[in-house]
C-alpha cells in the first residue's frame, strides 16, 4: 500500500545536518523506489545496541536487517491507517516493542529544510525530543 506525502506541507528539519553529526541514522540500507527515507535517533540506536547486540563486534549487521524489517512494518501500518483515514498525520504514536524504554514509539514524517524531501523519524517521544533540542541552534529554544 502507498501514500502520497507532499513535502510542503510537513514540519521542516535540518535532517541532513543532524545525520552528519550523528544526531541521527539512517534505518536502512536503502530507501525503496516507492519509499522514504527512515531515521532513527542516536538514542534508539544506542538503545537497540544494548537491547539486540551488545556482545557483537559489529552490531550494524546484526541490527540493520532487522531495523529495516521492522522499518517497513511501521511504514505500511501508517499507510494503511491514511489510506483508512482519507488523511495522513505528520505524527503518529503506536504500540511498539521496538524500545524497550517506552512501548509508545513514534513515528513522525518530516521534510528537510534544504531540499524538498520527506522523511520518516522513529523512536520513542523522549528521543526525539532529545535529538531536536541537542541539534537545535540556541536561539531556537523556548526559555
């Protein structure tokens, strides 16, 4: 099942700052033709680390596989509640296993302020906040 996402009309993020400073990480390997890019914060990737592969020397190619898998699960169920709904949100909140810290994971779709693209972010509402207010520039923040 596929959805449209228009780029304009989602909240923008310096998505391409925050990865190159590791705020964030890719989900995948590869983004599906029909698909977008998905993003894990810092924080869920530590967390999976030390939840999945804490023993492994290379704890990528334990988790990647199984990220992407779990990836497009989350991507197709929020699909198919749009194509229910007649409407996509720009976050949705749902059960999930994913996090052993909050079984509340988050999905929220963004675009990135320098080009016109959508994007996916996954982890827990704590982690994103986190990865936000660490990559945001000073005067952003409320006092």
């Amino acid at each position: 099942m596929s959805i449209k996402l228009d780029p304009a009309i989602l909240p923008a993020l310096d998505i391409l700052g925050m990865a190159q400073s590791g705020a964030l990480l890719r989900a995948e390997r590869d983004t599906p033709p029909d698909g977008i890019p998905a993003f894990v914060t810092r924080a869920g990737w530590d967390e999976l680390i030390a939840t999945h592969a804490a023993h492994h020397d290379a704890p990528h190619t334990v988790l990647l596989p199984a990220l992407e898998k779990a990836v497009a699960r989350l991507l197709s169920h929020a699909a198919e509640g749009a194509s229910r709904n007649g409407e996509m949100t720009p976050v949705i909140t749902l059960q999930s296993d994913l996090f052993s810290s909050d079984p509340d994971l988050v999905l929220a779709f963004v675009r990135d302020s320098t080009h016109p693209v959508a994007c996916a972010l996954i982890g827990t509402a704590a982690q994103i906040e986190t990865a936000l207010r660490e990559h945001a520039p000073s005067h952003d923040l409320p006092n």
